[in-house]
C-alpha cells in the first residue's frame, strides 16, 4: 500500500515540476533548436501517463516479490510486444509520428497496469491483497525501503545526470551527429546492460536467503555461477561490438553520415564494456551480503565518481574532443571493475 501511494505521489510532483520546466530541462539534457520539437513533443505525452508508469513498475515488483515472477515477467513481456504492435500503429497508420510512439507507450503501460491492479485486488491467486487503508503512509514501512532501494536508486538515476553531461559535451563539441550517435550508442550499450541487470537481480535473493540460512557453499557457488554468465555475456557482447559494429549501429537508424560516425564511436565508446558484467555482479552482491555501504559506494564509483567527471575533464588533454568524450566510457568502466 505505501509503495503505491508513493509511486503515485512522486509521480505527480515529478510530472508537474518536468512539465512546468520542459524547456529548461530538454536543453539542460543536450536538445537543440532542432530536435527540442521533437522532444518536447514526445516527452509531454509521457509525463502525462508517468504515474501510471509508476504504478506499473512498483506493482509489477510487488507481484513479483510475493511469489509470481513468471506473472510479472510475462506482464512484462505482454508490455513490451504490445507496445510495439501500437508503436507502428499510431506513427504511421494514424500519422501521429513521435507523439504517436509515446501513446502508444502510455496506452501499453495503462494495460499492464489494470491487470496488475486487478490481480492484487481482486485476484483469487495473490496472496498480496491492496487495500486502500494499506496506502496511508507510514514512516516505519518507508524508512527500511528508502535504505535498501538507495542503491539501486543511485545506479537509475544517475543514467541521466550521466545522460545529460553525455549530450551537453558531444552538443558542444561534435552538434547533432555526435549527440544522434550517443542516441544509437545508449540503445545498443542496453542490450547489454538490461540482460546483465536481469541476471544479478535474479541472483540477489538467492544469494540472501542463501546468507541468512549461513549456507556459505552455495552462496559461494551461486555468487561463481553468476559472475561467469554476467562476465561471459558482457566479453561475448564486446567481441560483437568491436568486430561487427556496424550491424548492431543499423537497427536504429539507415542514415549514412550517422551510421559511419557511429560505427566509428561505438568501438571507442564500447571498448571497455567486456569488464561491466565483473562490476555488477560484485557489485550486487555486495547488496545480497547485505553489504549496503559497499554497494552504494560501488553503485556511485563507475558513473558519479569516475564517467561523468572524465566526461568534462578528457577533453581538456585531446585535440579530438569528441573521441575524448567518447573514451570517458571505457576508462571509467575498466577503472570501476579493477577496484570493485
């Protein structure tokens, strides 16, 4: 209950402030006179459903952590096909172009977020049942999930401080081609991230129940298993990127000045992503242990600590400052798997 009703109130705030400062914000984040239309509106739409985003996304974690990940994960999966049946839809089919990808968004989460709503409420099979006298809040719940969900709050949000100090350098050095490339770069660097977070996130509470039970020999072999798969995958991914780059550049866009400078960018921007699957399997399993000092501390070494100051300070000692901005990535990640 207060995890609904803190979704649905920071989800309010948040689209007021963001729409109340739209501007600011997308130049802020690295838009230009060009693409702020584009943008701009995009962005509206979504902050117009962002509370049922909210809803979504705690209520989806809530079924999962009360015995029904393959619900949730099927939930999850229903959302993402739908939304790219819609997507095509509206942006072509009713003409709707950028506006008509961020409905068909906001329509694919407000689905989802019915059937999970309905599940914890009227569902014969949860075991979870939301009541609306549940969702007065209640500073003994919110304190112990404020204190566990820091880090992995700290490893979200900081992909946007980092994506706007990203844009503002390539925007300044390199115009819309550089910024256009760290657009393809993110998506691409999420293929291998999103699987990564999926296995260390499904470790987590077996490597927990594993330590409180002091079963150490499977904590042990679970935390080997885990760390050979994230290592494995990341090492797999990087070979692809740094031998067929080009493949991977053209699912998200045809333009041939985009595609060679982003071919370019990819192998120095991705050089180093072999060590990230090292960095978050220690680092959430330092989160499993317990450990939350260690892991916040880790959370914030790759990107706060280390990317975003490198982001600013490389260019300062190359002569191709956009190469230096891009070269901020793999110092960063290599560094922050070394130390972790």
């Amino acid at each position: 209950g207060n995890v609904v009703s803190l979704n649905i109130i920071i989800g309010l705030i948040f689209m007021a402030a963001a729409l109340i400062f739209i501007d600011p914000i997308l130049y802020f984040f690295g838009a230009s006179e060009n693409t702020l239309p584009y943008a701009k509106e995009y962005i509206t739409i979504i902050l117009i459903g962002n509370v049922i985003t909210h809803v979504y996304f705690g209520l989806n974690a809530a079924m999962r952590s009360s015995g029904f990940p393959k619900k949730a994960m099927a939930l999850t999966i229903f959302t993402v096909v739908f939304n790219t049946i819609l997507d095509p839809i509206f942006i072509f089919v009713f003409d709707m172009g950028v506006a008509g990808a961020a409905t068909a968004t906001v329509i694919s989460q407000s689905v989802s977020a019915a059937f999970v709503i309905w599940f914890l409420t009227k569902g014969k099979k949860s075991i979870l049942k939301l009541r609306l006298k549940a969702m007065k809040l209640d500073w003994k719940v919110i304190g112990p999930v404020l204190g566990l969900g820091i880090s992995a709050f700290v490893m979200v949000s900081t992909e946007s401080i980092l994506s706007i100090s990203f844009n503002s350098s390539l925007s300044r050095f390199g115009g819309d081609l550089a910024v256009g490339s760290m657009t393809i770069l993110t998506s691409c660097s999420q293929l291998i991230t999103m699987p990564t977070q999926g296995l260390v996130q499904g470790c987590q509470p077996i490597i927990s129940f594993n330590f409180g039970a002091r079963n150490n020999d499977r904590v042990k072999q679970c935390f080997k298993i885990l760390l050979s798969f994230a290592a494995g995958y990341t090492i797999l991914f990087w070979s692809a990127t740094m031998l067929i780059p080009q493949v991977f550049v053209k699912i998200f866009n045809n333009d041939p000045a985009l595609v060679e400078h982003t071919v370019w960018a990819m192998r120095i921007y991705m050089a180093g992503i072999f060590s990230l699957g090292f960095q978050l399997a220690c680092q959430q399993t330092f989160m499993a242990l317990g450990q939350a000092k260690s892991s916040l501390l880790l959370a914030c070494l790759r990107k706060l600590i280390l990317l975003i100051p490198l982001i600013f300070i490389l260019p300062l000692f190359f002569e191709n400052k956009v190469f230096a901005v891009f070269l901020a990535e793999p110092v960063s990640d290599i560094v922050a798997a070394v130390v972790t």
